[in-house]
C-alpha cells in the first residue's frame, strides 16, 4: 500500500485529475521504485495482517475502559457535591445513610440515578480487572512473538506489565526495523529541523509516529532515572542535562526517549542489555 501524499503531483495551476491518469502516474512511479531501484520515490505503507490487528485489541479495550471509568466518577461526584458531599472515594454501602449539608436524607430521585451510576461503575470496574487479568496471563503463558517480546520487556526493572504489553503489541511485535533510525521516525521522536539561507533552527521533535507508544516512552523516560540509576542512559542524563533547570531538562527528556526506545529494541530484538541495565531477576 503506498502513502498518497508521498505521491509526486505537479503544482502548476490546476491540473487534470482523473483516474485514468492517477493509475498512469502510479505506473511510472512504480516502474521507477521497481525496476530502476528508486527506493526514496514514495512511502510504501505496511499493513498489519489480521492476526496481528487483533494484538491491539486487548490494551485498547483497556484504555477506552479507564476513560469510560474516569468519566463515571466525573459524574457521580458533582451529584453529590450538589448537596455538600465531597468524598475521596465512591461509596459501596447504602446510599440511603448519606446526609446532605443540613444533615438531611437524599432525595428518592438522586438516589435512584447514583445507584444506577454506581452500577455502570461496578461494571467497569469488573470488565477492567479482567481485562488486566487476561493480560497478565498472556505474559505469564506466550502465545505470540507479541507475547514473548512483551514478557521479555517486563522483565526490565522500571519496566510494568502496561508498558511493555504496549511497546510489544503497538511496536516491537510486528514491524521489522532496520536501524535506530527507523526506531526514533515512526516514534515521532525524531528532530524537525528548518534550515534556509542564514536561518537554522530546530523546530522539536516530528510527532508523526505512534501516539501511544511516544506517551508511554516519556513517562518510561521518567521512570528510568529512578528504577535505572546505575545504567548509562540515567549517567549520561545526569551529565548532560542535570545541571540545567526545568526546561533544559524537559528537553533533555525527549533525548532521553530516543536513546532508551533503541536501546529497549536492541534489548527485544538483538538480546543486547545495555551496560548497567538491571534485570528484575538479577535482585
């Protein structure tokens, strides 16, 4: 499948458009990647196969869950805040014990509508534990190479089941990579520079690639200066960016998280620990 936008298209005022001529155009281009080696001439895109579409579906509940769950106690808490209850966790026992502000029972109709929200958020509650229960199987028992590269993942100090059950399903588990280059662009943690006459400057990181494996890398980033201390990528932090103030080290931070997702790639995919790295089954 090839990226449209990576389409060569003349800009000249308008131009013809019809599938005739798309299905030309795409023939040349196709020539030319095919037969005169033109690697660079577009984007080819790689789709994954059913099997592993399927691998995404297990975190992906999980995460639409902890967001419906979110919102249900979004919910519920203004309902009682509306009658000066403010509590830190959702209460599990009667409803008809709680008193408003005057020391007052809740109206019938309140009532009603919380047991039906905290019925939703029982329910939400259940679906995520098993949910979180299959996966903690699937690492304890792999099925897949996703499933071996996620429980060799978690082996990792400051390495948790989501995490790694993340980086597995959503990015080691079914590409093939090359080099550390291909690593950082489809993280989108790759710079974007912007160089023209006298004017150079960095314009920050892609943010192309995949949005979930970019977020759990920057926490993970975070983490690691405290679970890894002793590895080279928490010293080489420290040396660079730990003198500076919070800025510099935000910045810092983003490096760090190119460096580590090559490093956990070489550790999933070429078994090379990086020098200080702690396994949790060397404590």
């Amino acid at each position: 499948m090839v990226d449209p936008s990576s389409i060569e298209v003349n800009r000249r005022q308008r131009r013809a458009k019809t599938d005739r001529l798309d299905v030309k155009k795409l023939l040349q281009m196709l020539t030319r990647y095919r037969l005169h080696g033109e690697t660079a001439v577009w984007k080819v895109v790689h789709v994954p196969t059913e099997e592993q579409e399927d691998e995404l579906r297990l975190h992906r509940e999980r995460e639409r869950l902890k967001k419906e769950r979110t919102a249900q106690i979004t919910c519920i808490r203004p309902l009682l805040a509306l009658h000066g209850i403010h509590i830190d966790k959702l209460p599990t026992g009667a409803l008809n014990t709680l008193q408003d502000w005057r020391g007052r029972p809740l109206p019938a109709g309140l009532l009603a509508e919380l047991e039906r929200e905290l019925e939703r958020f029982a329910l939400l509650q259940a679906q995520l534990a098993a949910v979180e229960k299959q996966q903690a199987a699937r690492l304890e028992d792999p099925r897949t190479v996703a499933d071996v590269k996620a429980a060799k993942l978690s082996q990792l100090r400051g390495m948790g089941m989501t995490s790694a059950w993340i980086l597995a399903k959503e990015f080691f588990g079914w590409r093939n990579f090359r080099n550390r280059r291909q690593v950082g662009a489809l993280s989108g943690l790759t710079g974007t520079p912007y160089a023209s006459g006298g004017i150079a400057r960095d314009q920050g990181i892609s943010k192309t690639g995949n949005k979930r494996v970019r977020a759990m890398m920057l926490e993970l980033a975070w983490s690691w200066l405290r679970f890894q201390p002793r590895s080279e990528l928490p010293k080489w932090f420290e040396l660079r960016f730990g003198h500076g103030g919070k800025r510099l080290r935000r910045t810092g931070i983003v490096a760090l998280t190119r460096k580590l997702l090559v490093a956990l790639w070489k550790y999933v995919d070429k078994d090379e620990l990086p020098a200080g790295q702690i396994l949790l089954t060397a404590d």
